[in-house]
C-alpha cells in the first residue's frame, strides 16, 4: 500500500471515529452533567472524559503502535511514533450552556506536523475533513459532501473577522486583536472550532486566538490549508506538536500577510507592544 493509500486509509478512520465519538457527545448534549475546573479553570464535564475514552479505544484498538494526545488525559505511547491528537469536546462551555457550537477534533500528526484533520459538529450534523495533498471537504448534514475553498478575501478592510472571545488575550495580546478588529469589515463571537470550519468554506476570512494548545488546533490545520488558507502561530510559523497558544487563520497569503503584519507592529493603539 502506497503512502497516499495508507493516509486514505487513516483519514477514513478519523471520519469514522470523530462521528461516531459525536454521538457518545450528543447521548449528554442537553442532559444535566456534572461540571468542574480544571487547573487552568476551564469546565470539564463528564462527558468530555467519556467521549475521549472512546475515542482512545477506538485508536488503541486499530493503531496500537501509535501515540495518543488527548485534552482530558494527556499523552501517552512511545516517543517518535505517529500521534493522534484528539480534543472529544472542543467548546465545552458551549456545550454545557445547550449551544450546539461545539466540536470532535481528530488529528494525526507524523514528523511534528499534522498530516489529516477532522472537524466533526455532532449537534449541527456538520463535518470537515482534509488530509495533506487531498484537498477539503465539507459534509452537512443530508450528507452530500463536496470540496471547500476559502473566500480568496485578499483586504483586512474586507474581511469578516472571528474570535471566541476577547476575554482570553492578555493586554498586550488584546491591544493586537484590538488593532486587528478596527481594521475589518465585520467582527463577530463565538465558535471555537466552528470559526476555522467556515473559514474553510469560505464564509469567514479571519480567525484570531490566544490560549489554545495543540489538540485545539492541529485538526484545523490541513483542513484551512488544503482548502486554500494560511494559518499559523502570530510570528507565521507553521503550527506543530511543540507550537504555543496563538494562532492566525486567514482565507489567503496577501490577507494572512497584513494580518501579521498589524499584530506584530510595535505601536498598536498609542502604546507600546512588546515583539
């Protein structure tokens, strides 16, 4: 089986298992669930543990040999294999408020960089997915699946502009998104995953956020890049197992490249921004 074969073989099995972990997702979606804090102070639910339970059973049951990182239980297999990286409730504050903008992230990840992605939408029945040369695609939820393709938005005074929320940046990094915000056509909310899924489609032009770790973004990654986009961490690295908590999704180079450009600036909003 050629290399191509091989990573077909594993893109259908990540759509399978990211589907099927959905609807572990959706048997608590609604339903009263216990709710705590992790150290960092982000929710946690009962139903995060169990959707990624399953969806390490699944992977420990078909790929034994490989890594598994996960949000909820962390990493584990052996050093310089293939890792599969997966977040089982990527938006669990939405989740546990009754929005049905939450996600499962599959990803696999050979050489530090993500080789498929899955971004599955258990309660909206939507699902992107993409592998490294195969282009994306988009599911909805009668099933007909068809190829996406970024908006080829090329302007900041242009683009339709998301982010989850400002309370996540610092005061440097909100002077930067504050910066950015100005300099767009519409500015909207909300989304955690599903913002980096409608860029891909081509109904938002620009994503910005902070906090985020590695199974919160290395999904997304082929998904933006085979339908045309650009995303990366703020200094326009490609995004890795070992990238930082930023990141910058954009629908084309030119409208990535002014992106970058105004939040690396070193005067933003009359003060001065460490870079």
């Amino acid at each position: 089986m050629s290399p191509t074969e091989v990573l077909d073989q594993e893109l259908d099995f990540a759509r399978e298992i990211a589907i099927s972990a959905g609807k572990v997702g959706l048997d608590w979606f609604r339903h009263p669930v216990t709710v705590g804090l992790k150290e960092d102070h982000s929710p946690v639910t009962e139903a995060d543990r169990a959707v990624e339970e399953y969806l390490r059973n699944r992977i420990h049951g078909s790929y034994p040999g490989h890594a598994i990182l996960g949000e909820e239980f962390g990493h584990e297999g052996a050093a310089g294999a293939p890792v599969w990286v997966v977040d089982p409730i990527d938006g669990t504050r939405s989740f546990i408020t009754g929005s049905p903008i939450w996600g499962t992230l599959v990803a696999l990840v050979r050489d530090n960089l993500p080789r498929l992605g899955v971004i599955h939408l258990p309660a909206m029945g939507e699902t992107w997915h993409a592998r490294r040369g195969g282009g994306a695609y988009f599911t909805g939820r009668a099933g007909d699946m068809q190829p996406c393709r970024t908006s080829g938005c090329r302007k900041l005074s242009e683009a339709r502009f998301y982010t989850t929320s400002p309370d996540y940046f610092d005061k440097d990094e909100h002077r930067r998104f504050t910066a950015l915000s100005r300099a767009v056509a519409v500015l909207r909310y909300g989304g955690d995953c599903y913002s980096y899924g409608l860029l891909a489609s081509g109904h938002v032009d620009l994503v910005m956020e902070t906090q985020l770790q590695p199974y919160d973004f290395l999904a997304l990654v082929p998904v933006i890049e085979e339908a045309g986009g650009v995303i990366t961490d703020w200094q326009g690295r490609r995004l890795g197992l070992v990238s930082g908590c930023q990141v910058l999704a954009a629908a084309t180079p030119e409208l990535h490249a002014e992106a970058l450009s105004l939040i690396s600036a070193r005067d933003i909003g009359g003060g001065h921004v460490a870079g």
